[in-house]
C-alpha cells in the first residue's frame, strides 16, 4: 500500500464526520456520585465504599500498564483523572478529529458488579443520572449507555424503562465477566427490554465476577491480563446463539466492544461445524450459530488487528463483513486508537463510511 492511498484515507475519515463506540468518561472522585444517590446510599459509599465480587479489593488484580490505563497526555490541566473534564475531551478528542457521536461506555465503578444489590442498582441510576447532568447534555454529540445491576434482571429492566425513550441514550451497557453466560435464562427479561426499546446491547469487555480472568487462573502479568480480555468475549458470544437468544430475540443488536475481532470468523467456523454434528442437543438454535452472529452482531475496531501481513487485514474483515465493523477510539486509554492512524491498509470512500459512520449508525439507531 502506498503512502498516498494511506493518506486519503486519512483526509476522507477526517472529512466524514465519526461515530466513535467506545469514550470513556470518568468520576473526579467517587464523591461526585453523591448528588445522584439517596441518603441511604451515600451512606453506603461514604462507609463501606464499593465491595464488589473480585478478590482484589484494594487494587487491580494486576498493575496496570499506566496510571488511570490512561496516555500521559490525557490528565487534564484542570485536575481530576483522565476522561473527567469535558472541556478537555472536546478539545483533545472530540474537536480535533471530527467526532459527530460518541458512545460513552463508563466502566468504574460498575453496578453490576457490586456485592450488595440495592447499592448495586441505586449506583446504576445515580451513574446515569451522572451522564446526563455532566455529559450529553452540555455536549449533545454525545450519548449515554444505560448502566444496569445486569445480575438483577428486575431492577436492570426498570432501570432500562426509566432511561429509555430520552435523547441521551443510545444503548445498554454491561461487562462482558457476568456471573453466568449471558446466554442464560435468567439475562432474558433485559434482552426483551432492549428489544422492546430499540437499544442495542453494547458488550464491553471487563466487569469482575469473582472468577479468574483465564481458564488457567489468575495471570501473573498486565501483557497476560489484558490478552484475556478477548477469552471473555467468545463463549459470551457463543452462549448467547446456543442458548437461542438470537433466535428468540431476532431484533436484538450486539455490539462487542474492546474484545478484538481477529477470534470471530474461527468461532463462527466452529460452531457451525459442532451445530452441524450435535444440533439434536440444541433444537432450538433453527440456523447456523455464525448466521446468527453476522445478523445481529457488531464488533468495534479497538483494538484494531495488525497482521504481519497489512493485506490480511482486509481478507479478515471481508469474512466478518464489511457492515459489521464499527469504529471505536477507547478515549482516553493508553492504546486508544487514532482514527487517522488505526487501520493500516487503505480503505476506498464506500469502506470508510461504513466503518466509521453507518455501521454505527445502524447499529445504534441513529439518525
């Protein structure tokens, strides 16, 4: 690929006008949650703080790469964590590369992965209300994602109904470490309500459920921890069609986010060729798994795949589809990726609308 080819691409991203999937807003302080909760509940922060169901109470189960997982450029002049001046992310992110939506996705503190369940939920709402007041009101390029206690159903669907229907939200958040797979019965009064909403589901990788992050226990190292984030993703995914929600729930959208997407087209692959040999087990999967998936199924580009090879790249996509891809920055993370740098091949003007811009567009419902 020559570098001129590279270079439109660049000038015809900036031009397009992006949606971006993955922004991340941060607290100043857990403190700045305390206008959102009742006093029952800022009790419960200001005493016992947040208790969720990782062993690691004090810290990451790792040490992270950077401070905040955050690039060193990010801490804004006015104080306070990366991700938590607006200002700044309007100059640093928004502004500089022509951001027409961006998807806030908040990852700490998480309601759903709290021990105590009433806080759990009470934290959801108080996290949403957060995003309104401080976010996507004052900046109206960007949209909130409902926060839910996803490991209670009944208080993740009311909580889908009170933000449902506002300009603010344009998908459901929940990590991808949920108690169970999230295919599981207990997960579908959540899967109807967004249905009924017409939110998509966004899957972000993370979350703590008390269980290793691998199959093979605790990681010793970050480069291990963060490597698994992608093992979380693909028998998430595949819980999700051989439990039959996509059959039960055809409108539902997905889109997984920060979970890599070089996994897809082999897990697609094996699938099918197990649905094949013992679909008897599963009569209630009436398709393909991979069917199902390239129907109803979105993956962000962060992080993008880099093959040794550039030109593989495309073939990879080619088999996930070119209509499946949406863009994501993970602003204000240290592997963010810069829309102008983030894919290494060139992309024709067809290909770079649809990556950055109407794939999103459709899978959020934008207009």
């Amino acid at each position: 690929m020559s570098e001129g080819l590279l270079e439109r691409t660049r000038e015809s991203e900036a031009r397009l006008g992006i949606v971006d999937c993955d922004i991340h807003p941060m607290l100043r302080s857990e403190k700045a949650l305390l206008p959102y909760l009742s006093a029952r509940w800022r009790e419960e922060l200001e005493t016992c703080g947040l208790r969720t169901r990782n062993p690691f109470v004090a810290s990451y189960a790792v040490p992270k790469a950077t401070p905040a997982l955050s690039r060193r450029d990010s801490w804004p002049p006015s104080g306070g964590p990366p991700g938590s001046d607006l200002d700044f992310m309007r100059a640093q992110h928004l502004d500089l590369y022509g951001i027409e939506t961006g998807i806030l996705q908040v990852l700490i503190p998480s309601g759903k992965d709290q021990r105590n369940p009433g806080f759990g939920a009470a934290l959801s709402a108080a996290l949403n209300d957060w995003q309104v007041a401080e976010w996507t009101e004052p900046e109206p390029r960007l949209k909130a994602s409902v926060i839910i206690p996803a490991e209670d159903a009944e208080a993740s669907v009311a909580e889908i109904e009170r933000c449902a229907g506002r300009r603010d939200f344009a998908s459901i958040f929940i990590s991808a470490r949920t108690a169970e797979p999230l295919g599981r019965k207990r997960y579908w009064p959540i899967f109807a309500a967004a249905v009924r909403h017409n939110l998509p589901l966004g899957i972000h990788t993370g979350g703590s459920n008390g269980i290793a992050k691998t199959p093979a226990g605790w990681p010793s190292y970050y480069f291990e921890d963060h490597m698994a984030d992608a093992f979380a993703m693909q028998p998430l995914l595949a819980s999700l069609a051989l439990e039959g929600v996509f059959e039960a729930f055809p409108e539902l959208r997905v889109v997984m986010i920060e979970g890599g997407f070089g996994w897809a087209p082999a897990l697609g692959w094996r699938l099918d060729q197990h649905w094949a040999r013992m679909r008897k087990e599963v009569p209630h999967v009436k398709q393909p798994p991979s069917r199902y998936i390239r129907r109803q199924v979105w993956f962000a580009t962060q992080p993008v795949e880099e093959p040794a090879e550039r030109r593989d790249l495309r073939t990879l996509i080619d088999w996930i589809g070119w209509d499946r891809m949406v863009f994501a920055s993970d602003y204000p993370h240290w592997d963010m990726d810069d829309p102008r740098l983030a894919f290494k091949v060139a992309l024709d003007e067809r290909e770079t609308r649809a990556v950055f811009r109407d794939n999103a567009r459709t899978a959020y419902g934008l207009a």
